[in-house]
C-alpha cells in the first residue's frame, strides 16, 4: 500500500503546482487525473484517456449534486479521481481502490478542515 501513497502524493503534488497560477480552479484540479495517469503509466492509449476523464467526471459531478460543498474538496477529488484510473484501465478492481483509498485517505491531508461545517 506505500507504493499507492507515494504515488498519490507525487501526483497530488504535480496537480497543485499544475494549478499555482490560477489558470486552472482548483475545484477543476481532478479533470488532470487522466493526463497524470498516463504519464505515470507511459500510455497514449487515447481511448482509455477518455474513459478516465469521463468516468471520473461523472463520479466528481455526482458527488457534488448530492454535496455541493464537496467541490471545495479538490485534493480528494484529485487523488480518487487519478486512482480510479486504475480501476477503469483494469488494473485494479473496485474493492482494491476502496482499499487503496482507505489507507491514501488516512495518511494524506485530503480534506479542507471546514468540510463538516
């Protein structure tokens, strides 16, 4: 599970450097999940790019109907969303991200403190 931590972190890291001078939201920080997954992965396979990215998106854009706050919540929304990338290139199955997830969640700071108010 180290080997997912360090990697979450090293992407995280990427993806908030990626969104330093504004041009990119950061609420929209989980939208270069896709792109980082395949640089880490050395892939062009722009299909599966595109199945990620959409994926992903529907997963975020869920989350924020059912809590509009959770936007605020990019680096998770990150994080997941690169994770996830896994799952959908079938590397991974869903109970292995859960996991993964699970442990990631607990060691990172992914969560604003205010979420819960």
């Amino acid at each position: 599970m180290e080997e997912w931590l360090k990697l979450s972190k090293e992407a995280l890291s990427r993806a908030e450097a990626a969104c330093i001078n504004g041009e990119i939201p950061r609420e929209n920080m989980f939208m270069l999940a896709p792109i980082f997954y395949a640089e880490v992965n050395k892939t062009n396979n722009n299909s599966l790019i595109q199945r990620i990215g959409n994926e992903t998106e529907d997963m975020v854009y869920e989350d924020w109907g059912h809590h509009p706050k959770s936007k605020e919540q990019y680096k998770f929304h990150f994080v997941s969303s690169f994770l996830y990338g896994y799952v959908v290139a079938d590397k991974i199955t869903e109970f292995k991200y859960d996991d993964i997830m699970e442990y990631v969640n607990d060691r990172m700071d992914l969560f604003n403190s205010d979420y819960d108010e």
